[in-house]
C-alpha cells in the first residue's frame, strides 16, 4: 500500500524558514516523479513544485521561485521541501505527493496524496 | 484566477448526468493531457480520470472524461450523493512550465 507522511508543518514568522519532509512506502521512490502541492485553508489547489526520479529536473511555481527548494533522497524514501522568505500568503496544508512517471514535465500526473501538513505564516 | 477555469458550483439530481466543464489554452489544455482530481470534505484529493479520458481502476465507469481543443470536461452519470464534493482539472503548461489547476467546481446533488 503507498503511503506518504508528511512532517515539519507549524506556525512560523514571515521571513522565516521551515522544511517539509515526506515519508514514502510501499513503493520503490526512485521510480517516479514527485510534487509537493498545497491548498490554503478553504481554497483551490497549487502546484508547487516537482522533482523526477533522479533530481535531474526540478520546477516550480513561480511565486516561490528563488525562496523554495525541493530535494529528494531515494536511499531514505524520503522528499524535502525547504521553506525560507515565507510570506502570510504561503499559508497552507501542503500536500506530498507521487507521480505517474518518472519525469516532472509535459503532464500533472498525481496518483498518491498523502494527508498534508499545514503551515501557517504568521507574526 | 486560475489558469485554466472551471464554474465555481455546478448542481444535479440523484440518476442525472452533469458535465463540468475545464477551459485553458493552446500552451496547457490545448497541448497536454488533462486530469481530473476528487477532493472529498477534508480529505485530500484523488485521482478520477487520467490523460483526458482514462480512469484508474477502482474508480466506477460513471465518471468519464474528455477534450476537445483548448477545453474539457468531466462528465458523471447516474449522479449519487456521495459525488457531492469538489473536482479540480489539471494541466501541464508550457509557458509556464509547471502544473495548473482549475479553480474547483463544487457538485451539489438536489
């Protein structure tokens, strides 16, 4: 059964820093793409960023350009968001989330979610 | 504004056929395969229809899902209270190079 963990959610300033980390099992990681996309409390979904199997492709949205970075360790199943710069708009339950392919690119390919964390930027 | 625009609400009788409807452009909807995703109350979101009209197994042949240049649909048939929930449309953009969503349709069932 795939399932995915999310941690590392909670209240932090703006400006301030927080990483997201993701536990993976029941499936081999390094065979897919991954994503990380969030929903703010009663709104619509965004993508935020997706990384392939081997790291080589990595994207985001652009509202978190410069400020985010994803990563990933197939050797621990694991996928990491860090959070720095944060602002009160980036408030959201962000979600883990597993690709169909290997690759980041040309589809929004999601077939595993796991429950979200929720980050809540806040003086 | 989400890139690619779904109605805010849409609404059915229980045994009705309802279609949501998906628009975008020639660099997302236009160019790449479309996905449908369920999202129940507090649950996070799942997987219905994949590269336009293909559904995962589990989920039930009333939901079917199509394209036709730069817009989509899903359509449910024999609509049933538990489709009550929300459904968002996905895309990849090439101008933008990342995934966009729709803006979320909620489905009430009369």
């Amino acid at each position: 059964e795939v399932q995915l963990v999310e941690s590392g959610g909670g209240l932090v300033q703006p400006g301030r820093s927080l990483r997201l980390s993701c536990a993976a099992s029941g499936f081999t990681l390094d065979d897919y793409a991954m994503h990380w996309v969030r929903q703010a409390p009663g709104k619509g979904l965004e993508w935020v960023s997706g990384i392939s199997w081997n790291s080589y492709s990595i994207a985001y949205v652009d509202s978190v350009k410069g400020r985010f970075t994803i990563s990933r360790d197939n050797a621990k199943s694991s996928l990491y968001l860090q959070m720095s710069g944060l602002r009160v708009e980036d408030t959201a339950f962000y979600y883990c989330v597993k690709g169909i392919r290997k690759y980041v690119d040309g589809e929004g390919d999601f077939d595993y979610w796991g429950q979200g964390t929720l980050v809540t930027v806040s003086s | 504004q989400s890139v690619l625009t779904q109605p805010p609400s849409a609404s059915g009788t229980p045994g009705q056929r309802v279609t949501i409807s998906c628009s975008g452009s020639s660099s997302n909807i236009g160019n790449n395969y479309v996905y449908w995703y369920q999202q129940l109350p507090g649950t996070a979101p799942k997987l219905l229809i994949y590269r336009n009209n293909q559904r995962p197994s589990g989920v039930p042949d009333r939901f079917s899902g199509s394209r036709s240049g730069t817009s989509a649909s899903l359509a449910i048939s024999g609509l049933r209270s538990e489709d009550e929930t929300d459904y968002y449309c996905a895309a990849w953009d090439d101008s933008l190079s990342g995934v966009v969503f729709g803006g979320g349709t909620k489905l009430t069932v009369l």
